[in-house]
C-alpha cells in the first residue's frame, strides 16, 4: 500500500528536477560561455567545461602571473619577466615567438619594448619575455609558432587558441599572465574594461530605485483612496484606472516624447523617471492588499480619533508589505530591463542605462562570444541575486494579492 505513494513521489520530484535543469540549462550556457576562450565558444563541437575552469591551468596562471606582476590579477610590470615552458622531450626547430600588434596600430609598446628569448633546456623548451620599457601593462598577448615536425608537445597553460599555419603549429594566448582570477574571470575583466559598465550600473540603479519608492508612494496613496475612503465615484475613478491598462504604451511614446521635448527634460534623469512613477499595477495591487485586511482595525483607529493618514502609515501599509515588495520586484525589473524607453530619449553615452550599454558593447564586441556572455552575466547578477533575498515577499505578495 506505501509503494504506490512513494512511487508517485519519486515521478513528482523526477519530473520537477527535470524541469528545473531545462530552465537552468540556458543560464549554465550563458555562464560557461563566459568563462571560454573566442576558439572554444565558436567551435563546432559543444565545450561543455571550459578551460579556464580546469584546476590544472590554476597552478601554471598563478605562477605566470607571480612572475609579470601578481598571482592573483596577473600583469606585465616594467622590469619584470615571464617564463613559459614548452615540453618537447626532444630538441627540434625552435619556436618562434612574437607579442601581437593589436589591428590598425602601427606598433605597440609591449612589443617594441619586450626583449623575447628562448633556450632548450633538459627536455623542454624555455621562453622568456621580459618587459624592458618603463610602461606595465595589464595583458601580455603572445603568440607561439611550433613545428609540427614535433611527435608531441606540453604546454604549462593551455593556448586560448590554436590553428594551423603551413608546417607549423600556431598557438595564441590572450594573456600569458594572467593569475589566477584574471585567468578565470579574464572576459569579465576585459567586458569591464571595454565599456563604463560602472556607470551604466550607475544610471540603471538609479532610475529604477527612483521609480520604486516614487510609484510606491504614489500607489500606496491612490490604492488607500480607492480601498478605505468613501467619495463619490470611486468605482467609477477605479474602473477608468483599470481601463488604462488596455493602451499599449507604443501608443503614449510620440506624445511622451514630444512632452519630455517641450519641457527639456530629453537625455536627463527626469525623462527616464518621472513618465513611470504612477502605475496602475501598482495602484491595483495595493488596493487587493488594503481590502484584504479586517475593516476591525480600520473601525478601532477611527474610534480612537485615527485620520486617514495615520491609517495608512500605521495599519494598512505595514501589513501589506508583501505587496509592496511584490509591486517593488515588479516595477525594478521593468526600469532595469528597459531599452525602448532610454533608446528614445537619451543620446549621450553617460545617461545609456546598462540595457543600452549592453547592445552598444554588442555591436563592437562582434564576434566575442565570451565577451558578450560576460556582459550579458554583468547584467543579469543583480536581478538573480535581488530575487533569492526578497524570494520569500515575493511569493507571499503573489498568494495574497487576490485574498480579498
């Protein structure tokens, strides 16, 4: 009699773990591109554990990195150099060892300035740079050319890249000393750097924590009014409420836009803001909130000389924080997740929220998939992160918002 239960459990957990993984899947993807190398998130065959997370790499990352500048970040600090060995078991051609010129430069420092030798030493070959400018650099590009003649070679860090060049074996690394969390979280560190994700996070923060707390104000007033005080054709103001719901927004763009014109507000705070303060959903939703609690406590206050006020600061608004965490979650996704609105009415690149950003460093990221899924990783961690802390808000707020 228990095994058909249990069974039942077993097939109801199987199929939500199942589910879960498929939901989860894209996010792994997303994440583990991140971490690849440009070869290894464009070849064919899918990388489903990328080189930069091999423990084995870490060891030889921390020790190139020591030697350019640190264990940890890596770098190529004047005076100092970088020592990398190449495992043959025997001696053959010598490799040939260049610092790349980034494209449409004439010359680069790092490789004006580099002394580059190379030494066959007891079954191995050693390569040493050495920077011998007055300049430290955060990268050191380096680019490795060995005879295939060889039976078989080593490397202390694997090639980011590696092709073939006639009778030789071309082998790229992006960063030869990188350390060990620049070796990791190389794409996030060069996405960084590629764009003032700093003040696109900036901008992005700001408008939609403006928006929270400017809507809730607003909301939690209209919703009491409309819940708790008495007047004349409240129903009536409610359902015309309601009904805006049914105008797309893409109507109200041209007219905003020409009202945010008049009153010079384009390419400012104010015309990212204050068009989104007042929500319907909001309002909405704080009202179910205030008419699912008891008219008792409503009744006592006013009793006890309460005004309408005090009512809402002291009664409704503390019991109906599950709502307004709910409408919170709600109305920062949608600030943080605009791109329409912020592409309309701002031009500068110091007011592009981080949505904008994100496209503008996709265009000229171009084929960087690393790059691209580090920026899009940038993005997202925020809203991940803000959803597991207010998880529980969240979930009371949607089980409470139809109690009535």
């Amino acid at each position: 009699m228990r095994l058909k239960p249990l069974l039942g459990q077993i097939t109801v957990y199987t199929v939500l773990i199942a589910g879960s993984a498929i939901m989860a899947f894209p996010f792994y993807w997303m994440l583990a591109t991140s971490l690849k190398s440009p070869q290894e998130a464009q070849q064919a065959v899918p990388v489903w554990v990328p080189e930069r997370l091999k423990p084995a790499n870490w060891a030889a990352a921390a020790r190139l990195g020591a030697q350019g500048g640190s264990m940890w970040w890596g770098g190529y600090r004047a005076g100092r150099s970088v020592v990398l060995r190449v495992y043959t078991g025997e001696k053959g051609p010598e490799p040939v060892v260049t610092i790349p010129t980034p494209p449409a430069a004439f010359s680069d420092p790092r490789a004006d300035n580099t002394r580059i030798e190379t030494a066959f030493e007891d079954g191995w070959w050693e390569v040493t740079l050495t920077n011998g400018g007055q300049e430290s650099f955060r990268l050191l590009p380096v680019r490795l050319r060995i005879a295939k003649s060889y039976p078989t070679y080593r490397l202390e860090l694997q090639p980011d890249s590696i092709s073939s060049r006639g009778e030789d074996w071309e082998l790229s690394w992006s960063n030869l000393a990188p350390g060990v969390l620049g070796y990791v979280l190389h794409n996030f560190r060069e996405a960084w750097y590629a764009a003032p994700f700093g003040r696109y996070f900036f901008n992005s923060f700001f408008t939609a924590l403006t928006q929270v707390l400017g809507g809730l104000f607003i909301a939690a007033m209209a919703a009491f009014a409309l819940a708790r005080i008495p007047f004349p054709g409240k129903e009536f103001v409610f359902s015309l409420i309601i009904a805006t719901l049914m105008i797309p927004g893409e109507v109200l763009l041209i007219p905003n836009y020409i009202l945010l014109s008049r009153l010079g507000w384009l390419d400012t705070y104010y015309a990212l803001i204050v068009p989104w303060l007042a929500s319907v959903f909001g309002i909405f939703l704080l009202r179910q909130f205030y008419l699912s609690l008891p008219q008792d406590l409503f009744d006592a206050a006013r009793i006890d000389g309460a005004t309408y006020w005090s009512q809402l600061w002291r009664i409704a608004l503390p019991l109906s924080v599950p709502g307004m965490v709910t409408y919170g979650i709600f109305t920062f996704l949608g600030a943080y997740n605009a791109l329409l609105w912020p592409l309309i009415v701002t031009n500068s690149p110091e007011m592009r929220t981080i949505q904008l950003g994100l496209q503008a460093f996709i265009g000229e990221a171009g084929s960087d998939y690393g790059a691209l899924m580090a920026a899009s990783t940038l993005s997202i961690l925020p809203i991940v992160l803000g959803y597991f802390l207010a998880q529980k808000q969240f979930v009371q707020g949607v089980a409470r918002s139809g109690i009535k």
